[in-house]
C-alpha cells in the first residue's frame, strides 16, 4: 500500500478526535534543528466543517483488538485497515511541516497488539522526530489505556501534549459501550500523567532538564451517544481542571458511525447546538470564574438551548444588575453579558485615565448589544431604552439562536390548544423561557 | 480646531503635502506642519495621483527634521506610543498619515496619558488598524504555503498589511536551517532568509518555478489529508470563510490544482 492511501485510511480514522491545537509551547529550534512553537498556537488551515487543522492528525494504525460501540475503528467494523511504519510518518511529518502545512503531530493509535506494543510504536515514531531530525515543533500523542506506566513516561517526555479519551462521561456508558475500558483504566494513565508533569516541574529548576508534556494534558468526551445531561458533564469536566489539572477538555457531538442497538441510529444529525453550548460553558468554568453548579438552577439538567449560559446566568441574577462599568471590580464585569476577558480588562485599564462613556465601551470591544441591559456607564444607560420585557430574551439571543427559537417553539406558542397533540418543548424548558420573559 | 492658535484655519490651510513614502518622509510632514502652524487635508506618497482641488507641497526628506521629531515621540509622549506609530505606518489603514499626524499633535498636548484616552478616535483608529495588521501576520505564519524549488523554501502571498517584516523571527526559529524566499506582490518586497540571517528587500516580481516531481507528491499528499479531515455531516462554509477568508486560497495548496507535468513544460516553452 503507498502513503497516499495509508495516509487517506488513517487520517480517516482519526478524524472523530475534535482536538487539534498546538497551543501552549513556547520554543524554538536550535541550530541544526527544526521546529518551534507558539503558545497562542497557530491554525494553518480550515477544513470544510470549519474545524482549525494545525497538526497533522493520524493514527499510527486502525487495527484494534478492541470492540467499542462507538468507534469506526472498532474490531467488529468492515474497514480497510493500515499501518504506518514509524520511520514513514516521520520522514511525511517533516516534508508537511517544512511546507508550512501543518505545526506538528497528532498521533493516536488503534490497539493492534497489545497496549503496550502500541505505545512502542508510537513512541520510535517520536524517538526518529526528536532524535533524528532534532525536531522541536509541536507533537500531541495519546496514551492508550492500559499501557504499562514506563512506557506512558516515555511517550511523555517526547509529546508535548498528552491525552487520554474519556469518551464517555459515566462509568455505566462506559461499561455498556466500550466493554473493553473501564473507568479505572482511563483514570488511572490520566492521573499518571499528571504526576509525571508535576514531577517534571519541580525539575525545571534545571534549565536543561526534559520536560514531561510541557503542554499539559486534556481529554475528550462524547456527547450525544449516551443520556448524560449537561450538568454530568461539566460537573466532571470541572473536577478533570482541578483534580487533575487538565488544560483542556473537549467535546465531540456524536456521529454515529456505526448501527448499534445502544446508540442514536446512522444518520442521526450530531447535536451541534449542545456541543456549542458546552464549549460556552467549558469557557465560563476556565476563564470567566464560574463553578459548574452556578450554571444550572436546581433542578435543571441542561442548559438552556436557545441562550448563552453566561446571559442565562445574569438573566437568574438580575439583583446584582445593572452594574456601574467605572467602579465595578473586575470579577463582576467578567460575568456582564457583552463583557469578554480583553475588554474587561481593558475596562479597569481605560477608566483609570478617564470616565467611560458608552461610546468608549464600544471602542474597547464591548458588545453593546447585550451589555446595554446589564451596565450604566457614568450613571448612564445605553441610549436606546432596554426593549420590552418579554423581547429582552429575544434581544439576548443571536440572529441564529432567534431563529432556532422561533423555528422550534413556533407551534407551542401558536397552537397552544392542542398541545397534547404537537411536539413540545419538556416542562422544564418551558418553565425557563417563561420565567425568563418575568421582568428583571 | 477653533482651540489651536497655532494652527491656521481649515481654509487656510486647504492643502496636500506630498512626501517620498519612507517613515522618515513622514516624520517631515509632521515637522512641517508644526514649523508652519498648518495641518493638510491630506497627505500623499509618491506615486499618488496629483489632486488638482488642493496646492501641493512637496515635503523633502531632512535627516535632522526626521530624528529631531522621532526623538519626541517617546520622550513627550511614551515609547508605547512610538511603537504604535511605527506599527501603524505598516498598515493599510485609508488616509494613515493624516491619522497619525492628528494622533501626534493630540499627544504632544496631553503627554503619556493620552494612548489610555479609550474614547479618542485617533488613538482607536491606530490601535485598530495594528491590530487587524498583527492578526493578518499571525493568519500568515499559518496560511503560507512553501514550494521545494531546489532545496529553497519560494512562496508568494497577496496581503492587506504590510505584514513581511512580523514573519522574519518567526521561521527563523521555525526552520533556522533552510533558505527562504517569501514574496509579497502587492507591496513588490521579499523576505528573504539564509542561515542565521534575514532581510525585507524590493522586489517587483517573482515567478516560482514549476513543481518537481517530488513537490507534486507532497502537495498531493497535502490536498488529500485536507479533503479526508473534514467530518462531512459538519460541513459548515461559513465558519471556513470566517475563519480562513477567500482572498488567501488562492496562495494555499488545498485550494489550487497543478496543471499536469506536460502542459507546464508547454506553457515554460522547454
């Protein structure tokens, strides 16, 4: 087989992993070498879902011994399999990389053999890019669950990024869909990663001394596949930043591959929506100072599907608003829709010089829009008066949330009658939007 | 303006400098106006076509003038400020050195303060336009496509921005040990890097040889890896546009196709 279609067949198969940032390695190549790296990361395409491509992202092979449900590379699957030989991949990465084509390499891998047959694997395709070509760009590997603990090291000190897949946000999904991992097996390489990057920075004291995944660790999780809420899902995800001190936690909406008795049937359209609000809320959870808890009322389970938490977060708090913008601390302005971590810092900068006025507010970046109902500036509000009560819910949302909104809660409001007989939105939703149209 | 007695009024004082387009020549403007207590209503490089509605004066280029007033730009009013000067004159922003000139003569006035005066439209403006340049550098580091051509690294790119001189450290730490020529043909300038040392030099034009066999087996590669990344039941054009705007396709591999081997050696007339 030639690398063209080895390439095709294994990138394939490793698309579903949503990762794919180089971000937060700050180096550069010494003499002799090749490859630096930024801590912003770079993107060095887009593909056609929009999604950043910035390292090349494939597996090393898509034989695998395991049989989880989800998974196109599963045993059980009809599909071409292949291998890359280390040497391969390597001489394929340095040819991209020096085109500028991509920042790095992703490289996961199905289990052909054994867990740790895997892992060697991957870590001589490593040894051949650090050693051999003494290339320092940026390189993302994922640690196969149940691979010995030696091994997981030494893949650590050459990745400057390590992972391990959740997939699945519970113990009972997991059980059922991926028979072959449990909780404990995934848990565990992660909690030995992390020990291994603590260590590792105890040792930085010495300029020169290895680092372990200088990049940190992150995960993925699929959502969609299994009936977790939102609230399961980021009260997990905010014990993996503290407990385990992940940088990042992604999130996968589920296509389904494969025709399972247990999963959502082929051609299901993957819920993007949901995705796209655990990503606003992932946001809120590392850079806004929001818990996970302050994020849900009592009894919700999800969040609300036509708002932006933060927005439906202010909506519930409404006794803290408006805020004056020259004299509140910066904890709060993070939490005023229309306020982002630049501009709110921009803001404590800009009103020591002088008073801002609404007009300064929109130079700094604010987002008028939504933060008009929140903010005086001055003692002033934004000149056009807040809209009536039940359009502010409306005014909140984007352009592509008032559609969805009004394309997907049209019958409830018109047909009211008959509502046995249409599609509804559950009780709980339609609780949130009408105590979201109460006055604030 | 009514709150400048140094300066003549706007009627007064209707008229077009026109300097040789260096930061210097810029810099003699601004010295040529305080000299003569007027501000232009425009200010012109060399190759822009002559307005006929205004009296043109010609500003020459004086070293002293130039380093007497770039002396004055972080003593009276911050280095932060300079920089940002210095920055701004490298983007596309309409009408930059009237906007900067403006910038200056309000800076003078209120001292370092001045680059945190949020809502002032000169300090927007500026700050605005450098950051738009800065990103289109950072898009760049990512969206350059380089060719093999005999063991250098060749590409061209079409920016907004005069962005060259914000990717030389960048592949330098990048690739320290290959030869580089990237080719801007909308400002006509190349950077061109050779271990361990670079420089932004005029060029007027640049044609890259046609791809050798092996560079035809990579760009393949490349275009088939970015076809087969994409999760087809995601397709999302707009996001792509967004985030990777049409105007750069027409450098990047993924986006063009290479005329098969025998109608280049037509088309080169070997």
């Amino acid at each position: 087989m030639d690398t063209m279609e080895k390439l095709r067949i294994l990138s394939d198969a490793a698309k579903y992993d949503a990762a794919c940032t180089s971000s937060g390695a700050q180096k550069s190549a010494g003499r002799g070498g090749i490859g630096s790296a930024e801590a912003v990361g770079i993107c060095h395409s887009f593909a056609g879902d929009g999604r950043c491509i910035s390292l090349l992202k494939v597996l090393q092979t898509n034989a695998c011994v395991y049989d989880c449900a989800y998974c196109v590379n599963r045993r059980s699957n009809d599909t071409r399999r292949a291998s890359f030989a280390p040497r391969e991949l390597a001489e394929l990465t340095i040819a991209f990389y020096r085109r500028n084509y991509i920042e790095g390499l992703f490289l996961s891998s199905g289990v052909s053999g054994t867990p740790d047959a895997a892992t060697e694997t991957m870590i001589e395709t490593l040894r051949i890019l650090r050693e051999e070509y003494r290339f320092s760009g940026y390189i993302h590997a994922k640690a196969i669950p149940g691979a010995d603990a030696a091994l997981v090291r030494r893949l650590g000190m050459l990745a400057d990024r390590l992972s391990v897949n959740i997939e699945l946000p519970s113990g009972a999904s997991l059980q059922r869909l991926a028979p072959d991992k449990t909780k404990a097996a995934i848990l565990g390489p992660m909690g030995l990663i992390q020990g291994g990057i603590h260590e590792s920075r105890d040792l930085v004291r010495f300029r020169h001394a290895p680092r372990f995944a200088p990049a940190g660790q992150s995960t993925q999780m699929i959502v969609g596949a299994t009936n977790e809420s939102d609230r399961q899902i980021l009260t997990l995800t905010s014990a993996l930043y503290t407990r385990y001190q992940l940088k990042r936690v992604f999130y996968s909406a589920y296509i389904p591959v494969n025709e399972a008795r247990a999963l959502p049937p082929v051609g299901t359209p993957p819920p993007l929506w949901r995705e796209h609000r655990l990503y606003q809320a992932d946001w809120l959870l590392r850079f806004y100072g929001f818990s996970s808890e302050e994020l849900f009322d009592k009894t919700e389970g999800r969040l609300h599907p036509y708002l932006d938490p933060k927005c439906h977060w202010a909506l519930r708090h409404k006794e803290i608003f408006p805020l004056e913008v020259n004299r509140a601390p910066y904890e709060l302005l993070l939490r005023v829709p229309g306020v982002g971590v630049k501009s709110a810092w921009r803001i404590t900068r800009a009103r020591r010089a002088a008073a801002l006025t609404w007009d300064a507010l929109a130079k700094i970046g604010v987002v008028t829009k939504r933060a008009r109902h929140f903010l005086v500036a001055n003692g002033k509000r934004y000149y056009a008066a807040p809209a009536a009560k039940e359009d502010l819910l409306l005014d909140l949302m984007s352009p592509r949330e008032r559609a969805l909104y009004r394309q997907e809660t049209a019958p409830v409001r018109q047909l009211s009658l008959f509502e046995e007989e249409i599609p509804t939105l559950s009780p709980v939703e339609r609780k949130e939007l009408s105590c979201l149209a109460a006055p604030m | 303006m009514s709150r400048r007695p140094d300066v003549k009024n706007a009627a007064d004082a209707a008229l077009t400098y026109r300097y040789d387009g260096s930061f210097e020549g810029f810099l003699c403007c601004v010295f040529e106006s305080y000299t003569s207590h007027e501000i232009p209503t425009a200010i012109i490089g060399p190759d822009a076509p002559e307005g006929s509605l205004f009296d043109v004066k010609e500003i020459s280029t004086d070293e002293e003038h130039a380093a007497r007033v770039a002396r004055s730009i972080p003593a009276r009013i911050s280095p932060a400020a300079d920089d940002l000067l210095r920055h701004a004159f490298l983007t596309c922003l309409p009408e930059k050195e009237l906007v900067m000139l403006r910038f200056l003569r309000q800076g003078y006035r209120y001292g370092a303060r001045f680059l945190s005066f949020a809502s002032n439209e000169e300090v927007w403006r500026l700050t605005e336009a450098v950051k738009k340049m800065l990103h289109e550098a950072h898009l760049l580091k990512g969206f350059i496509r380089f060719s093999d051509q005999g063991g250098v690294l060749v590409t061209t790119i079409g920016p907004k921005n005069f962005a060259l001189p914000f990717l030389a450290r960048h592949f330098a730490a990048r690739v320290p040990e290959e030869r580089i020529l990237i080719y801007d043909e909308n400002h006509h300038a190349a950077l061109v890097y050779r271990p361990y040392e670079s420089a932004v030099i005029p060029m007027d034009d640049f044609r890259a040889a046609p791809p050798d066999e092996e560079e035809r087996k990579f760009r393949a590669l490349w275009r088939s890896f970015y076809d087969t990344i994409e999760i087809v039941p995601r397709h999302n054009e707009k996001c792509r546009m967004t985030l990777l705007p049409k105007r750069y396709w027409r450098y990047m591999t993924e986006f063009t196709k290479d005329a098969p081997p025998e109608m280049e050696r037509i088309g080169t007339g070997a």
